[in-house]
C-alpha cells in the first residue's frame, strides 16, 4: 500500500475507534459501540500487516492468541470479569515493554537510526517504565481481585519513602539511558527492573474497596504506554488508539474517584478497606436488627406499586442475575414499578453491575444510575438490597466517618428496605451498616441466587 493510502486506512479505524467509544457511553448502544471498535481494529491490524513481510508469522501469532482469547472468553464467569480485565491490562503492558526492548536492540528493523536519536530513547523510556508499572500493578490487582491475595491492603512502615527512591532511581537511570551516546543496555535494563517492581509496590497498599478506580487507572496506563511506544514506531493508529484508551481511563478514574469522594491522589498512596469480619458498632455497643423470610418479601413486594432493585458485588457472586429478571417480570407482571439502580463503583469494576444486568437482558429502561433514581427513593414502597453494603451506607452523611461524603443510594429514604446478605458482615470499606439496623429494614440471609428463586416461588 502508497503512503497516502495506509493514513486513510488509519484514519478510517481511528474514527471507528472513536465512534466506538461514543457507543460504549451508553448501555443502549454499548453492543454497537463493541461491533464499531472490532471493525476498527481489524482495518488497523489489515493495514499494518501490509507494511511488513513477515505477515504469516504475524498471522499464526494473531490465531495463537485468537484461540485462547476465545476459550478463555467461554469459559470466564461473569464474577471474574474484574479480574479478566486486569489481566488483559497486563498483557498490554508487557506488549510495550517487549516492543521497546526489540526497539533498542534493533531499532534499524523500526525504521529508526542504528543509534537512537534522543527523542526516540525518551519516548522509548516512557513507553517502558509505564508498560512495566501497567504489567506488575495488574498483576497484583489481578491477585486481589481473583482471591489468590487479599484485599486488606498490605502497608509497611517507609513504605511511600521507598516508593518515592525507587522513582527517582528509575528516572535517574532513564536519564542516563537517554544521555549516553550509545545503547546503554545497563541503564535501560535498571529503569526496566525497578519499574516493575514500582508497580507491585504502588499497588498492594491499595484495598478492595478503591478496585473499581485501580481497574480503570490501569486501562490509563496500558493506553499511554501504547501512544508512547506509537511516538517511537511512528505509528499514528498506535498513538491515536492509545491516547484514546489513556484519556477515556483517566476519565473513568476521575469518575471513580467522585462517586467514592475519594482523591485519586489517596487512592494511589494506599487504599482503605479489607475483607470484611463480623459486624460490630463502632462504639462497641450491640445493635438488634429485624430478619425475616424470602416469602415475607415476596409478599410485600407483591403488594407495593414500586420497587427499586439495587445490585451490589454479592448478586454476582451468587450469580443471581437471571433469577432476578424473572422476579422483576413476576412483579411487572402484577402491574408493580420495577427499577434497578445502579451506583458507580457497585461490584469490583467500573459498569460491573451493567454488565450482569445486560447479560440477564434486563430492558435497559429499567436500569437507572444513582443521578437518575436517587430523588425516587423517598417516594418508592421497597427497595431490594441484594448484595450491596458500602453504596448504600447512610454513614457517608454522617461528618467523621470514613466515607463522609461519598454520594450513595439513598435506599434508606424507602418505606420499607430488604436485604438479602450471607451474613452482618462489613463492607469493603470495614464499616458498619446503619441502614441494617433501622426500624424500616428487614434483613434476608443467604445465598442471594436461593433468597431470590424463593421469592419468585412464592410470588
């Protein structure tokens, strides 16, 4: 292919990048926005494989990949998407690092000088201690997320002062990589090293709680190691894809950040949260809670004009999607208000909760975010917590708690509250649940999938 021709093309899948984008803005036309950003990649992927001649061993790469891509697709539960998407993160990551390794072993086979210009090896340093804090933070989130680590953050004491000496060391060594006058694998070989370990360490300090905002920091970071590995190849469809992965990260991220009313600053210097124990007061004091049956729910939920259904990480773990469409089709059935709400960081991953709800083939009309539904709360008959603790603690408006001011659903403001819960055990966030212990609430014990199957029997 001509010159002129390979931008067109680029420029073409650069705009179905973008329209993929704008799709996925909306849960209406996320399954659009998926189609435009697969057309993109292929014409992107076609395009470049034009510009070499090792074509067919790009191509048994690409089906390698393809078929395990596939199998681990079927095979993934809908509860390990978190982790899924970690995962994939990392893989991003490493690909920068490879890339740049090959780069500065060869750069002739790029169509860069035999001795690198100093704005190759700058972009080359970014793309690389970016991709190797991406790979080892996902793999760590990954961890955490999958259950093979714990939650609990994992703090030491100097543990922010070591992390600050290991970035001037990495900077320090990138510089000398950059100065040299030669290929100076000592120096780039050190920067690679300690960002890799920079990025273990940035990352267990940080609990289950901040998950959602470390996934879609992550998916940031992959992105602009991408553009800066683009800036080094000449690439410009790896630029424009990976600065629009980085900026619709950090997008996400600042989305994240508001919703928790967390700094992203605090985020990154270590998350609050652990796994959760039993439920104690925080002044100590034992609380009485009212408990009751899935046929006592059943019953008033049959009977109430309007019910908001609010999803937390508990209904994926039960799997309980589907038995939850049919309990909203029994209740539209006998002409009751059915509507899900969903709070941003509900779950282990920005959307988590749109997810399992699409994948139920939930009507879309009825999912509702926390803008949308919260004044609704004080006007509806019941609300059905399946799941959900920190996004629906009235603590967040109480002045010195933990999360004070951070936005929740306002299901306390409900007639009558149902939640459905293994056990009293806190939240990420480590906190008690006023919202269990009012007089309006009645809580259901356990496992969210069977709580629901019986509700809809008995409805």
């Amino acid at each position: 292919m001509s010159a002129n021709l390979v931008a067109l093309a680029y420029l073409v899948a650069s705009v179905f990048f973008i329209l993929a984008l704008k799709g996925l803005s909306s849960p209406e036309s996320a399954r659009r926005g998926n189609l435009f950003g697969m057309v993109g990649m292929v014409i992107a992927v076609a395009t470049t494989l034009t510009l070499t001649q090792n074509w067919p061993l790009i191509l048994g790469c690409i089906a390698v990949g393809g078929v395990i891509g596939a199998l681990v697709a079927q095979r993934v539960q809908m509860t390990a998407m978190p982790e899924l998407v970690a995962f994939m993160h990392s893989l991003v990551g490493l690909a920068a690092v490879f890339i740049a390794i090959a780069a500065v072993n060869n750069p002739v086979s790029f169509g860069l000088p035999e001795i690198l210009p100093t704005g190759s090896k700058l972009e080359l340093f970014l793309g690389t201690f970016i991709g190797a804090m991406t790979w080892s933070g996902s793999v760590i989130a990954f961890l955490k997320l999958s259950g093979r680590m714990s939650g609990t953050p994992i703090v030491f004491t100097g543990q922010h002062m070591i992390n600050l000496l290991m970035a001037l060391a990495m900077v320090g060594f990138g510089l000398w990589f950059f100065f040299s006058d030669t290929t100076n694998w000592t120096a780039f070989i050190a920067m690679t090293a300690i960002a890799f370990i920079l990025g273990f360490l940035i990352i267990i300090p940080i609990g289950g709680a901040d998950m959602p905002v470390v996934i879609s920091m992550l998916n940031s970071y992959s992105g602009w190691a991408a553009a800066g590995i683009g800036f080094s190849l000449g690439n410009p469809m790896l630029i424009i894809a990976g600065s629009l992965v980085g900026s619709s990260g950090a997008i996400l991220s600042y989305i994240m950040c508001k919703a928790m009313n967390r700094p992203f600053l605090s985020v990154i210097l270590g998350g609050f949260g652990s796994d959760g124990g039993t439920a104690v007061a925080d002044s100590g004091e034992q609380k009485t809670y009212r408990s009751g049956s899935a046929e006592d729910a059943a019953f008033l939920m049959g009977n109430a004009d309007s019910v908001i259904i609010v999803p937390g990480y508990g209904l994926a773990v039960a799997r309980a999607q589907h038995a939850v469409k049919e309990l909203a089709e029994l209740l539209h059935e006998k002409g009751v208000n059915v509507r899900f709400a969903i709070h941003p960081v509900a779950g282990r991953m920005p959307g988590h909760m749109n997810v399992l709800l699409a994948e139920a083939e939930i009507p879309y009309e009825q999912v509702q975010e926390m803008e949308e539904i919260n004044s609704d709360f004080s006007n509806t008959d019941v609300v059905l917590v399946l799941g959900a603790n920190d996004v629906v603690n009235p603590a967040a408006n109480v002045q010195g708690s933990p999360i004070y001011g951070m936005p929740i659903l306002d299901a306390y403001k409900a007639r009558t509250v149902m939640v459905v819960k293994r056990s009293m055990a806190v939240g990420y966030a480590g906190l008690d649940n006023d919202l269990f212990y009012m007089d309006k609430t009645m809580m259901i014990f356990g496992d969210a999938k069977k709580v629901v199957e019986h509700m809809v029997k008995a409805l």
